[in-house]
C-alpha cells in the first residue's frame, strides 16, 4: 500500500488483471437482476441501432426506382426504430445508473468497515492521507468503470463484431479493403493508450501525495502557524502540483498525438473505401442503397475501433485501481464489527507474566524485555520513566492493538487471546494526553463512551468530570459544536469531556496516559479532581510524567530500557535513591522539593 518513487509496470489487459476486476464485481451479485436486464437491453439497443445502415440503404434505392409505398414503409419503419431505441436506451441507463450508485455505495462502506477494523499497526505502515486519497480516486475509477466504461466496451465490442462480421457477409471485397486499414490504427492506438495509461498512473499518484501535504498540513495547522510554516507547506505543495502538471501534460500530448492518428487511420480508410465504394457503384457492381448502407456501417464499425483505445486505456486503468482495493479488502480484520453492550470481564486484575515484544515496523529491537506485573481488581499503579522506555507499550498490549512475542498477559485470570476483543476493549477506559474530539456536539462525543446512555445519565457523566460547569456557559448546552478535533474548546475542556465519555463507559479498566501533563495548574486541578473520582472502585494504570501526579498510586514501576528497573510505592522508592528518585531530582532539582514529594497528603 506504501507509496514508492519508482515506476509502476505497465499492465495489460491480462486473464489476472481481468479476474482482479471480476473481484471488485461481486459488488453487482445482490443486484444481478439489474445488470442482466441492463445487458439484454444493451445487446437489443445495439442490434437495433445496426438495423438503421439497411433501412436506409433500402430507402436510397426506393429513392432512385421512385417507389412512393416502400418509402413510406421505410420511413415509418424507421422511425419506430429510433423510437425504440431511445425507449431501451432510456431503461437502460437508469438501470445502470441505479445499480452503479448501489454497488459503489456498498464498495465504500465494505472499504470503510474494512480500514475501521483492521489492526492498528496497519496505520503505522501506511499514511492516512494518502491512503483516504487513494481510495477515494480508485473508488471514483471503478464508479465511471461501472456507469459508462465496461458498458461502452461492450457496445463497441458488439458493434464491430457484428458489423465487420455484416460486412464481409454483404461484400467481402469491400469489407476486405476496409479491414486492411484496421491493423496500423489499432497498433498505434493501443501503443499510446499505453503511454497515457502509464502517465495517468503516475499523475494519480502524485494527486496522492499532493493530498497527503494538504492533509498534514491542515492536521498540524497549529504547528504550522507556530514555527511560519506557510511558506514551507506552500512551496512543498507548489512544487508536488509542478509535478502533477508535468505529468498531466505528457499525457496530454500522448492524447493529443493519439487523436490526432486516429483520425487520420480511421478516416484515411474511410476516403479509400469510400473511392473503392464509388467506383464500385460507377461500374456498376454496387447499388447506390447498399453503398450508403456500407457507408454508414464503415462510419460505425470505425468510430468503435477510435473509441476502443480509450475505453481499453480505461480498462487497465481501472484494473489497477481494482488491484488497491481488493489489497485493502483482503487485509485481516482483528475485530467484527457489532454493537457490544457490555463486557465479560467482572473485576479487572491484572498479570503481565514474562511479556516481551518489539514493534512489527522495528523487529531488530526489542521494546519490552520480561515484563511482569501483577494488579490486583481495584488497584492504582503507575508507570514511569524516560520517553522510549516502554510505558505506553505495555497498555498497547492490554488493549491487543499488537500480540506479545512472548510471555502472557490476563484478565481477570484469563489470557487477553481468549477474549473476544471487543468484548476486551469494552472493559478499558482511556484518558489519553492528547484528546481526540470529533467534529459534531460535545452529546456526541460524550456519548461515544455510551450511545444508548439517557439524558440523566449524560448530565452525570459530565458533573463527575467537573464539565458541566463550562458546558452549561455554552448557549447550546450539550449541543455546543466542538469544531474539527475539538478546536473550540481549551485542552482543560477536551480533558474533562474525555473523562465524562470514560466515566460513560463505565470501564472495569482505566488508563491515564499523561493525563494533566499539557494543563495549566487550575485546570489540572479540576482535571486532576474528576480523575480521582473516576479511579475510585477501578483498577487503574497511570502513565506519568509528572511526578507529583503519582503519589498516591498503591505501586510505583520505574521502566528502564524496556524492563521494570524499580518497584514500590512513592515514598520507598525515594527514600531508596535510585532511578525513581534521579527522575524527581531531574524535574524539581532540590532536596527540599523532593522531601516534600516523599510526604503523603
């Protein structure tokens, strides 16, 4: 999925290739009906419309004899034909039209619901605006592929088929003369329906990466302000769009030289027949009706051969687009997705038992080494230690956002395995440093802890998280817009509705990660109150940073490069002057700083 510099291979319209789209086409199977209906309309609608090349031809001869009755059939008979073609033709595309817009919907939903629910290291190895870019383009690929594309491909297959097969049939010399112009066109369009499908692929790619920079950079809109960035993302962004340019006009000039051979091949047979045809009449070896009725088919049968190229160019095109998603879709998923009203596990002990790992991404070094740790239900600990040692590791694994190498983790005396992983996840709750807000009501997000909880039971959540206060300065109350990751609201705000959203959940498992680290002293305060009351009665893990935050935890783990280095509770572990009281020294740098620290309130 990754994106790399180098040059994709060309690809062909292979029996693999053809497969790959087939995959995308089982999309249609709850739908067939209206894809067989569509089918047999097109196949009628074409017939029909090559009836059109005889009747006229009939009614130019009817013409020249002066036939008044035949050409009053004719022409009646004509214009029934143009009336059921339109007719078929008007069924047709709303057929089409309706089975596209359902199959394509169903095609992102199973994208969505596939991305939501594959492991999270997935997103480690793949960038999220790039990969939101690319499915949107490759969804929109297969959208036009399923509405006019492999339709027209058809047509024009039928059309040629059918009507060189007529041809022959009628006047194998004339239809030979034709067919002898054929070859050199369709080699040239064929060889710069390639040249264009290579630059198109190439140019897509760029609109990706193009994507990726608007997308970070707006993420990161803050940051960006901060250090005056705007000037480094704008050039970024121009000189991506500079290559998109670059691309799109090589490919312009392969279309234009593709046009441009196409017209001259097709038309340059249709001059040739079109003398050999007349001569033909001259002699008298050809009647005027069946020369304007070859005429007209030649007209056809070379228009399917101009616009083959382009819809074969298509075709590939779409084969790799077909190719991403079915990549995606074959990813394995690590949870089904259901709504899960409540969770199994009963107490919330705890048992990490010799547990080492290392990132998927970085097998060469190992993150934890024969971590062991016992919690028992209702218990507080921390997790200390510099930046890297390992501390937001072992809650990743709890949560089984990755598999242990080794060792065994519990819960509730059962190993994590053996849950059904949301089942797992219903049972932690997580308060993390930086909070994550959607886009919608201060309700919604609230509510994601719980979206069946009532309005009393919202109301609570939010008291206990020391947020109803502000809410309710709001002049919509609960209903109040937070804006795209909760922009509007102080980080003091966003960390206190997160809270109201764990205490929602109602979790047997709680996980503080840096909680108050990035509030300023009165909104840690508040933020620090609703936390405690959200520990009591939980078996709570603390990742810590700021060590006075941790005082009052029943056991203390100092993490050092990936092993518990210390253990015990606040005031031993000073008193023991090791690594635990070196991190205090670091952060308050006096004796009687850290004296203090070694009291208990």
């Amino acid at each position: 999925m990754s994106n790399t510099n180098t040059e994709e291979p060309k690809k062909k319209l292979t029996k693999d290739g053809i497969k790959k789209l087939l995959g995308i086409y089982r999309f249609v199977l709850p739908y067939k009906t209206d894809l067989i209906i569509s089918l047999i309309l097109l196949l009628i609608s074409t017939s029909v419309f090559l009836i059109f090349p005889r009747s006229t031809g009939q009614l130019i001869d009817s013409g020249i004899i002066k036939d008044q009755a035949k050409i009053n059939t004719i022409g009646k008979w004509l214009a029934f034909i143009l009336v059921a073609q339109s007719i078929v033709s008007y069924i047709r595309i709303v057929l089409v039209n309706r089975l596209t817009e359902r199959t394509i919907s169903d095609i992102r939903i199973a994208i969505f619901n596939k991305l939501i629910s594959v492991p999270y290291h997935f997103f480690e190895k793949n960038r999220v605006g790039e990969l939101t870019s690319r499915i949107s383009n490759d969804v929109s690929q297969l959208q036009e592929t399923f509405s006019f594309t492999l339709m027209e491909f058809l047509r024009q297959i039928i059309l040629l088929i059918v009507g060189v097969t007529y041809i022959l049939i009628k006047n194998t010399e004339l239809g030979l003369v034709m067919l002898s112009t054929f070859p050199i066109t369709v080699g040239i369009a064929f060889y710069f329906g390639r040249r264009i499908k290579t630059y198109s692929k190439e140019t897509q790619k760029v609109v990706a990466e193009s994507n990726v920079i608007v997308d970070e950079a707006f993420q990161g809109i803050q940051t960006v302000k901060a250090y005056t960035g705007e000037y480094y993302e704008s050039k970024r962004y121009a000189n991506k769009i500079a290559q998109y340019i670059d691309m799109a006009l090589r490919a312009g000039k392969f279309r234009g030289a593709l046009v441009s051979f196409v017209i001259t091949g097709v038309f340059g047979g249709i001059v040739l027949v079109l003398w050999y045809g007349v001569s033909q009449v001259a002699k008298g070896h050809l009647t005027t009706g069946d020369f304007i009725e070859f005429a007209i088919l030649m007209f056809t049968v070379g228009a399917s051969i101009a616009s083959l190229g382009d819809v074969y160019s298509r075709l590939v095109k779409t084969v790799g687009a077909s190719e991403t998603i079915l990549e995606i879709l074959g990813e394995d998923n690590e949870l089904e997705i259901k709504e899960i009203k409540s969770s199994s596990v009963q107490h919330g002990d705890i048992s990490f038992q010799n547990v080492s790992f290392a990132y998927p991404t970085r097998t060469d070094i190992t993150t934890l080494k024969d971590i062991n740790l016992d919690i028992k239900a209702g218990e507080k600990i921390a997790l200390v230690g510099q930046s890297g040692s390992g501390k937001s590791t072992i809650t990743r694994l709890l949560l089984r956002y990755y598999q242990t190498d080794n060792g065994t983790i519990t819960v509730d005396h059962k190993n994590i395995k053996d849950y059904e992983l949301g089942d797992l996840r219903k049972s932690i709750g997580i308060v993390p440093q930086e909070v994550l807000l959607f886009g919608g009501s201060i309700r919604e997000n609230v509510l994601y802890g719980k979206p069946d909880a009532s309005e009393n039971e919202i109301i609570k959540a939010c008291e206990q998280a020391n947020a109803l206060e502000f809410i309710n300065q709001f002049p919509e109350g609960l209903d109040t817009l937070v804006g795209e990751r909760g922009i509007q609201l102080s980080g003091g705000q966003k960390q206190r509705i997160a809270i109201a959203r764990a205490v929602l959940k109602n979790p047997k498992i709680l996980i503080l990660d840096e909680a108050t680290s990035s509030l300023d002293s009165q909104s840690e305060a508040l933020v620090t109150d609703a936390l405690e009351k959200l520990m009591q009665n939980r078996t709570t893990i603390v990742i810590a940073h700021r060590l006075s935050t941790i005082r009052k935890v029943d056991k203390i783990y100092v993490i050092k490069d990936g092993r518990i280095a210390e253990e015990g509770k606040h005031e031993t572990l000073i008193a023991a002057e090791g690594i635990y009281h070196a991190l205090l020294k670091a952060q308050y740098q006096d004796q009687d700083t850290i004296a203090s620290e070694s009291k208990i309130d």
